[in-house]
C-alpha cells in the first residue's frame, strides 16, 4: 500500500492446493503463487518481495511442502526476488500453457530438505 496515495502498489493471488479452481500445474503438497504484479511506478520499493514472501509464509502456516510459481522468461527482476527467497529454476517444470506463451517454473521447498 503506498501510504502517501492510499492505494495498492500490487496484489498477488494465493493458490492454497490443488483443490483451488486456480490451481494449474500442481501436485500434490504444492501450493502456488500467481499473478503477482507490482505497479510500475513502484518497482523497487519492496512491494513484490512482501507480497511473494507473505504467500510463503501462508503456504508454510498452512502445512504445504512447497511453493511453486511460473514466471516468463523476460521477468529477470522477478526472478531475482524469487532466487533471493529460495526458489530454484526446475526446467522439467516449465509450461507453455498456449503456444507462444512460455512460462519457467520456480519451486521453494518448505520442508528443509
């Protein structure tokens, strides 16, 4: 929230499962982080690493092994918050959902292993 505005700066959508009518390319034990976006003119404040890390943090509460998102290839600052938070790149993972869309899977693994 930009305190100054009063206005979001991003959102993030919270995948809990593969019961979710949002769940796509789930397992299970998996929750999902999708379509996380930060408003541009915020970039850099810090917003989509509170955002990322407080849906970690709700899969860890709500006993998930791992958290999994797809990012497209161009998102480099995303994937650099990602990385810093403990995803790793599973290429076996990646989806092209529809052709011409393709999408590089990040997964954090919950349990310490």
């Amino acid at each position: 929230m930009d305190t100054e505005a009063g206005h979001p700066v991003g959102c993030a959508t919270y995948v809990p499962g593969t019961a979710s009518p949002l769940a796509e390319e789930l397992g299970p034990g998996e929750a999902s982080i999708r379509m996380l976006a930060v408003d541009p003119a915020a970039a850099g404040c810090g917003a989509g690493t509170a955002l990322a890390a407080a849906c970690v943090e709700r899969a860890r509460a709500d006993g998930f092994e791992r958290v999994v998102l797809h990012s497209l290839p161009i998102m480099s600052g995303a994937q650099r918050i990602y990385a810093r938070l403990g995803f790793r790149h599973i290429p076996e993972r990646d989806w092209e959902p529809v052709p011409g869309i393709f999408l590089l899977c990040f997964v954090l693994d919950l349990t310490g292993r």
